[in-house]
C-alpha cells in the first residue's frame, strides 16, 4: 500500500519560538527545541519526524516563513 | 504667433500647468483660489494630455496624493489657500524629506484661523521657515502680475525637480483674483512612463523591473545618526539654491537714498509709492523680492550701503522685515508698515509712512 | 522494510518561501499576523507573476517597514494617508496593480476620511486593513476596533464606551459604497483560515486590475505582545473574542 511521507527544514536562526507551527500541525510533529539560536529563541524542530505528511500546514502559518517541506511517495 | 489672453490669476495658474505638461492635479475648493480646480475641471485635460485632475476629500489628502505622485516621478501639482495650506504643512515636510519634486500654490488670505477671503501676506514664514516640522524648506517664487503666475509654474517645476524639492507659488487674493493680459506658452508633451522611468527609475515609483533593486519612498529613518547625514544633505541644497537661484527686481534704485522692499501685490502698489515720494522730491527706489527663499540677503546688504534707510512694506504685522534686517545687519534703519487680516494699503498710505518712520525720524 | 526517509531535493518540495519576501528578518514580534499576511501578499503577487507591476502603500504603524520584507516598489505614506498616496500612484499608472496595508490606527481612526473616500471614488486599488484591536507600533494604546472591557496602555482598566467610545465595524460600513466590488474579514491565525485569506488576497487583487472598483480585504488580527499574551493564546483569544464581533466572511462581492 502506497505511503505519502513528509519532512520539515526549519530556518532556526530564523525562528523565534512562537509555536504558533507546533499549535498548527494536525500530527503533533513539532515542538520547541531544548537550545536556542543566537537570538535566544528555542526554535520548532521535528518531535515526531516520522508522523509527518508534509501536509505544510506549519509552513504556510508561520509568520516568519521558516519552514520549506518535502514530501515523498513510498510503495 | 504668441497667443494672447485675458485671464484670472487663478484661471492661469489652470492653463500653465496643463501646457508645461503637469501629469496631475489634486486639489480641494477654498476661496480665493477655486477657480484652479474649476478652470482645469472645465477644460478637461485628461481628454487631451492625459493630465489627471481630481478633487479630493481635504486639503490633507490632496497633499498625500501630491505625494504619491511625486513619488512615481511625476510633475503634481496643487493649489490652496492659507487654511487648506496649513493642512498641508505635514505633507510638505514629508515631500521635502523624501526629496520629491511638487508644486504648491498658495493664494494667500487673511488669518489668523478663517480669518477673510481678501488678500494677505501674512503666510510669509510659513512659507519661508519651513512651515511644519523639522529642517526644511519651501522654494519660495512670490509672482506680482498674472503672467508671473504662468511663467512661475514651469519655473517651479524646474525648480522643483533640479532640486527634488516642493516648490511654492506664494500668490494672494488679487493675484488670484484680477485679470490681466497674459502670454500663455505653447504645449509642452508629457514625459512617457518610458521617459520617466529612464530619467528617475533609480528612484522613482515605476513597478520593480529585474533591473534594479525595489525603490522605496519614504523619509524614516530609525537611526539618528543617518538622518542627521540627510539632514547635512538638505542643508548642502538649501545652500547651492541661495547660491544659484535668487531672483529679485529693482525700480528706480540707482540714485535711490531710500528703499522700499516688498513683494507681490505689495510690491505693485509700492511702485506708486515710489513715485509719489518721488514727486515729494525723495529719491526712492524698489526692491521685489521674486524668490523669497532663496531670500536676496546680499542685493538687500549693497543697496543698505547706498541707501540712508529702508521701509519694508507687506501685508502682515511684520515677517519678511525680520529678513531684510538679518539682510543689513543695522547698518541703516529699517521700519515696517503693514495692514492686516486682507486689509490693503492705498500707495500713498505707504509713501507717507516711509516719510514718517524713516525720511523724518528723529 | 525500508527505512522510509523523504530526501530533501527539488523534485520532494512542497512548500517554500517566495523569492518576492526578502530574506530580512522581520521586526514584528514572535507570532505576530502580519508576518503571516505579508507573505501571503507576497506569495499572491509572486504567483500572478506582478512583481514588476505592483506598487505598494505602507502605512505608519508596526508595518511601516513592510518595505524592507516584501520585494517590490514601495511609498511609505504618513499616518492614515495611504489610500491618499495610492489614489495618485493608481490614477497616474492604471495599468500597475496599486494596495495599501494599513493598521486599524492607520486607517479607521486618523486615516478614517481618506478610507471611506478611496472606496467611495471606487479607486482601482486593494485595501488591506490588520486589525489588531490595538497600536502596536507605539505600545498598545487602544485602537478605534479595541473591544469593550478591553485592556490596553490608555484604557488600563478597560475600555469603557462612556469614556472611549465604541469599536467600530469600518468594513460593513464601507460595503455600502457604490465604488467598493468587494469587502471581506479574513484572519490568519488558524492554516485552514490561511488558505482562505489568500484566495481572498487574489480576488482582490484581481478585481483591482480588472477595474471592478476598491477590495477591501480585513484581516481580523493579533498582536499579542499588545494583548500580553503567547502566540497561541492570542489566536485562541482572537477566535473568542474578536471573530465575534469582527465576524469573517465575505461581506460584499
């Protein structure tokens, strides 16, 4: 059975840490990260990687435009 | 052949800037100047050069929109009167910090507040001290004759984008409103958005070609210390246009032991007051101040070397006399005589209060 | 079974950001709406290919920079006279695509004169309207759309109508202008009400080129370091309190 997967690049410097993406994804695929880029935001990274569907929900929310998805078919 | 018209100062002001080629007007009716918006709304440019005229809903949106022509590179123009002027004030300041070229005509009124109708020169600092906030200026042509109201408009838009700065035609009420005969100049075309775009695309509006990088017209600026650069900037201008563009006319001056200096329709009635006294057998002579910024400091300092003393004429309580004494530096004396609130002076009132104040004073 | 990793290469992209938004990060606070608006407007300018044609108004306001962040020609009007400035730019260039982007200050309460004219004179141009319900710029002072009871910098104990006055709709007002084709109240603050303001951002933008007359498209927005509150909160206390009053929808066209 066919499987759709997706991933997220998140531009950390770029981030910061509103968690508006992490509210938005229906897959609970991100979270705050423990570190912090050098503006001292705890940037949104993948918690969850693998429940991605590259659906892009995060990416077109952000306000800061951070996000580029990929998404890739798997027989 | 010239073509040759009688017209209203204000009808001309019209005319000039459909034939220097004025891509725009924007404007909002108030007496005593009314007749720029309604002669150009008659006449309908837009079906013929392609001219824009449109009424706006204040005099603070009709200055805005002068701005956003300006800032696409284009020739506006606009036309009030003191209140509608002091509306426009930010406006003007903003122009003159984004460094674009406009005109604006005020036909002056009696002030302060709604003051009158009738004519007043008592917007001569807020014409020539920058008027609204900040270290700006206004070039300043003060026309005395109906023809001057035509030529002053291709003048000012010269002048205007030589220096991307406003430029003001700082009439009054009897300018505005008399007729004279009058040379109107023939049409000239307007710049194609090709022809802008060639000769101001590094900084005007035009749409971002790949070209070049966005264009941005603005007048912010968050660090002080970049703004005081720009600021150095403006001062260099206002520097380079006392130094190149002072205009001035003289009546009679050359034997003259005493001066009158006025400007506008001031000036008009002092030519008979210069007359009169010289009938009383007092040599007298005029001085017209045409650009009132850049102010003729340096004319005004010779003739105060010649003369025994000056009488500044002007119908306010006293504004330009401030520049003509900075000008002499008390070298000889200098009164004033003014009438105020739209009130006008007859020739002789002048003559009689240049015997008093300076020929017979003590 | 093979371990399903997705490459990250062309032929996978989904999403990504337009080339028009500048790679500036933009001053706006961590979750603020207008990061998100101004990209969607960039996105739908990108897309119908008018990069080289549109022309820009921003206001005085938190999106006074908007010309740093998105890539294309800008006037930067004084306060509440954008739609001034864009009436000029519009008439003098009909074949450029014309907006402004003003803040609820901006536009419904210094600006107020020149929005209703723009729309009433039906000029072709776009009007996007971010109400926030507060200055933002300037620290949170309350705004003409502040709600009642709200808390802001000068109605510390909540606006009180007998002394503030009352939050206004400017939106369903202007709707009755003959010159307006179409007024909307979008929002941004959930991804399924993303998709639907930028179909909105295109109808509008649309129309103006279409010479329909003015699209007035509101974005019910956050501004949560005004409303003291995180990000997520605010978009939940926007849909609590200001949808609302500021329903979203189309309102006419």
């Amino acid at each position: 059975m066919a499987k759709i997967k997706g991933t997220v690049v998140i531009d950390t410097e770029r981030c910061k840490g509103c968690e508006v993406c992490v509210a938005s994804c229906p897959c609970s695929v991100l979270g705050l990260a423990g570190e912090v880029n050098s503006k001292g935001y705890h940037f949104a990274t993948m918690v969850n990687p693998d429940d991605c569907t590259g659906c892009a929900s995060c990416a077109i929310i952000c306000p800061d435009t951070c996000i580029t998805v990929y998404r890739q078919k798997f027989d | 052949m010239e073509e040759v018209r009688l017209m209203k100062g204000n009808e001309v002001i019209a005319e000039a800037a459909i034939r220097c080629g004025a891509d725009a007007y924007f404007g909002y009716p108030i007496t005593p100047q009314s007749e720029v918006m309604e002669t150009l709304m008659e006449r309908q440019p837009w079906l013929s050069t392609g001219m824009v005229v449109v009424q706006a809903e204040s005099e603070v949106a009709a200055i805005n929109m002068i701005y956003g022509g300006a800032g696409c590179g284009k020739k506006v123009i606009t036309s009030s009167s003191s209140p509608g002027v002091s509306l426009m004030s930010e406006g003007m300041s903003y122009i003159a910090g984004a460094e674009l070229p406009c005109v604006i005509v005020n036909v002056s009124r009696g002030g302060p507040g709604l003051g009158t109708i009738q004519p007043s020169q008592a917007d001569y600092f807020q014409a020539c001290k920058g008027g609204a906030h900040g270290d700006f200026k206004l070039i300043v042509l003060a026309p005395a004759s109906v023809q001057e109201m035509h030529d002053f408009v291709f003048d000012a838009f010269e002048l205007a984008f030589k220096y991307h700065n406003p430029v003001m035609i700082l009439s009054d009420g009897v300018i505005g409103q008399m007729m004279e005969k009058v040379i109107l100049a023939d049409q000239h075309p307007r710049l194609t958005d090709e022809e802008i775009a060639e000769r101001y695309g590094s900084w005007a509006l035009t749409g971002k070609p790949a070209s070049r990088s966005r264009n941005v017209i603005t007048s912010l600026d968050l660090d002080p210390y970049e703004q005081e650069k720009f600021n150095q900037k403006l001062v260099a201008k206002y520097k380079e246009v006392e130094a190149n563009e002072v205009r001035y006319e003289e009546y009679l001056t050359e034997d003259a032991d005493y001066l009158i200096v006025a400007f506008g329709s001031s000036a008009r009635i002092c030519k008979k007051s210069v007359e009169l006294a010289r009938e009383q057998g007092h040599k007298v002579g005029l001085l017209r101040p045409i650009t009132l910024f850049p102010f003729p400091t340096q004319r005004i300092a010779e003739l105060a070397g010649q003369v025994k003393g000056i009488l500044v004429a002007e119908l306010n309580a006293g504004q330009m006399v401030e520049d003509v004494r900075l000008s002499v530096e008390g070298k000889v004396p200098v009164a004033h005589y003014g009438r105020m609130g739209g009130a006008v002076y007859s020739p002789d009132e002048v003559t009689d209060a240049l015997i008093e104040k300076i020929i017979n004073r003590k | 079974m093979a371990e399903m990793k997705v490459e990250i290469k062309k032929e996978n992209l989904v999403y990504q950001k337009t080339p028009l938004l500048t790679d500036n990060t933009m001053h706006y606070c961590p979750g603020c709406s207008h990061g998100t608006i101004h990209k969607l407007i960039a996105e739908v300018i990108d897309e119908m290919g008018m990069q080289e044609q549109t022309i820009g108004v921003s206001p005085v306001g938190c999106s006074v920079f908007a010309y740093n962040y998105i890539d294309i020609d800008w006037a930067e009007a004084a306060h509440g006279r954008a739609a001034a400035v864009a009436t000029a730019i519009k008439r003098l260039y009909p074949n450029k695509m014309v907006f402004t982007y003003q803040g609820d200050g901006d536009l419904s309460a210094i600006g107020t004169g020149e929005s209703i004219h723009v729309c009433n004179r039906g000029e072709n141009i776009v009007v996007f309207y971010i109400n926030n319900a507060i200055y933002g710029m300037t620290g949170g002072q309350m705004a003409p759309t502040t709600l009642i009871g709200m808390k802001t910098a000068t109605t510390p104990y909540g606006r009180d109508p007998k002394l503030h006055g009352y939050p206004y709709r400017i939106a369903t007002m202007i709707a009755q202008l003959e010159g307006v084709c179409y007024v909307t109240r979008q929002s941004v603050h959930t991804p399924a009400a993303v998709r639907k303001a930028k179909r909105a951002i295109r109808k509008a933008f649309e129309n103006s080129m279409a010479g329909k007359g003015t699209s007035f498209v509101e974005f019910v927005a956050t501004c949560n370091s005004g409303w003291k509150q995180t990000p997520v909160e605010a978009n939940k206390w926007l849909e609590e309190n200001m949808l609302p009053f500021y329903p979203v929808g189309d309102i006419k066209g």
